[in-house]
C-alpha cells in the first residue's frame, strides 16, 4: 500500500475532500494529508469553524453538508473549477445520543431517531459520492474512503464476551452497517477505484463525549493510510489499523 500519486489538483498534487474536517478525525486526517503533500479539502457544514480548521492546516475549505443536496452540489462544483477531485473521504457522522451521553438502545429507538442518522451516515454518503463520482473518474488514482466503524460488523456485534457486542445502539451500527454494503456494491461497480470501509477504534471526540479510548491520532491512522493507496491497492474491504476486519 504505497502513496498515490495523482495530480488532479491545482498545484499538481493530489487533491483531497474530507467531509466534517473542521473537528475530531477528520481533522486530524486533514493535517496528516496536508504533511503528505495532498490539496486538502475541508468539508465544513458551517463555513467559519470550515475556515477556521483550514487556516490552521494550510488546507482549502469547502461549505459542505452532507444532508443538503444543493451545499454538496455547489461543494462539487467548487472543486471541479479549481482542478477536479482523487480522493473522497466520507468521514461526516452523527452518534445521537440520550441524557448523560447515554447511548440510545432498542427500547429507546424510533424511526425519527433511525432516519435522522441514515439521513447523515447512510444517505450523505451516497449524496456526496453521486455529487463527486464525475470527478473521481476523471482522476489517474481515484480513492474512496468511508469511514465506517467496528460496530457495523455483523460477525463481531454476534460474537459474545465483546465490547461490540454488549453495546447497546440501534440506530449507529445499523447505519454503519449500510455504509459497509454500499462500499461494497460501489467498490464492484467501479474497479478502477479504491473503495474502501474503515474502523477507526474507540476514539476521544465530541462524538462520543469524548469518551474514547484512543487519540485522534491513533484514529485516524487507518484513514489517512487508505486515503493514500496506489491503484493496487485494495478495494471493497474492511480494514481497521491492524488490518482487514470481518464483515
Ligand atoms: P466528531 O468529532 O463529532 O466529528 C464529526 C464531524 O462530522 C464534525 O466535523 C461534524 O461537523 C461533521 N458533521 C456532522 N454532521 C454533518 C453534516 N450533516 N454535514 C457535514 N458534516 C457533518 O466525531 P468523529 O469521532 O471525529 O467522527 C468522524 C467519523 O468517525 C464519523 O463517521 C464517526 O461515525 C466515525 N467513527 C468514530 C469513532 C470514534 O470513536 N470517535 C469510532 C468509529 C467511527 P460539526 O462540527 O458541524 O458538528
């Protein structure tokens, strides 16, 4: 898994988007990329805290919510005038959760509940990688990256004795879960890209109150990794850091 070396963006490097960059991972994936030599950039539903992340990175800002058609099309075209898209990162995610930073179980569960978080996980996903795709397969190296999470593994929340297992969510792993299908289903439909699903591991951010057990630093490890893979690298897979996860 070496680096890519696409040149799709405006100063001949390799141009990257990472939704919900302005804070937590995909921050520190934006900071990482930038070191690496990419044209980051941070897709940022509000546009100040957008500037304000890519100000501290050396990074570009894009105003993107991944739950409104009209900001992610605007955010496509924006890029695509400054000199086109390699690399997607799907990073944007919401883990409602209830008072004391409970997290909500199936006692609790609603459809409102299910469809606000599939709105964001499930359904920005698709959005920004329809909006992007034109670009993506314009690129030398095109990559996806979608940052799922270990809790969408059937095999692992089935298997007892597990921190996966005992957690207690509806709506989260079953929106991760989808995110993992549609990498596989995109990742058959475009073998000329990488498309790939990624665990970061229990992280320290404001999704989970901060709660995690690893740094942004650890966490992103494995994003930053699959955002940077040459044209023989994997796709349609399930990796965290350690390697590939079972489905
Ligand atoms: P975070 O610190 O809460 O960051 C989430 C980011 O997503 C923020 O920038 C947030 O923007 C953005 N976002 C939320 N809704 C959005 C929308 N509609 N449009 C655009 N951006 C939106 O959480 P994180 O832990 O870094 O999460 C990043 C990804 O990692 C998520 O997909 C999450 O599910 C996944 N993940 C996290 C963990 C973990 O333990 N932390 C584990 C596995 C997977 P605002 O600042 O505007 O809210």
């Amino acid at each position: 898994m070496t680096a890519t070396t696409g040149t799709t963006g405006t100063t001949g490097t390799t141009a990257t988007l990472i939704t919900g960059a302005n804070k937590g991972l995909g921050f520190e994936t934006a900071r990482r990329l930038v070191a690496a030599g990419h044209t980051v950039y941070i897709g940022s539903r509000d546009a100040e805290r957008g500037r304000r992340a890519a100000e501290r990175l050396g990074a570009r800002t894009v105003q993107l919510d991944v739950t409104d058609e009209a900001s992610v099309r605007a955010a496509a075209a924006a890029i695509e005038a400054d000199g086109g898209l390699d690399v997607l990162v799907n990073n944007a995610g919401i883990e409602e959760r209830g008072g004391g930073n409970a997290v909500i179980g199936a006692a609790e569960v609603t459809a409102d509940l299910m469809r606000k978080t599939f709105e964001t996980n499930v359904f920005g996903t698709v959005r920004v990688t329809h909006a992007f795709l034109p670009l993506l397969r314009r690129s030398a190296a095109p990559v996806v990256v979608n940052v799922s999470s270990g809790l969408a593994s059937l095999s692992e929340v089935t298997t007892p004795g597990t921190p996966r297992y005992a957690y207690p969510g509806v709506a989260y792993p079953a929106s991760k879960a989808a995110v993992n299908m549609i990498t596989i289903q995109y990742a058959k439909a475009f073998p000329e890209m990488r498309i790939n699903a990624v665990e970061p591991g229990f992280t320290s951010t404001d999704l989970n109150g901060n709660t995690g057990t690893q740094t942004v630093e650890q966490g992103a490890e494995i994003i930053v990794r699959m955002a940077q893979l040459a044209p023989d690298g994997p796709t349609g897979g399930y990796f965290d850091a350690a390697g590939p996860l079972p489905w």
